[in-house]
C-alpha cells in the first residue's frame, strides 16, 4: 500500500522506513 510522505521524510528516512507522514509538508505518494 503507498504511503503518505513527505519530501524531507522520504529523503532522510525514506530508505529505512520507507515512509513516513509529514503532515505539515506537502504530501507525496510513494
């Protein structure tokens, strides 16, 4: 199932969680 992410998230933790929600960020799908 995609996730919610946001740009800062997924370029930090995007390789260990995968994703993650960043609510105050503009929302991404991955």
């Amino acid at each position: 199932m995609p996730r919610f992410c946001g740009p800062e998230t997924t370029f930090r933790l995007g390789s260990i969680l995968g994703c993650h929600k960043q609510p105050h960020t503009d929302i991404y799908h991955n």
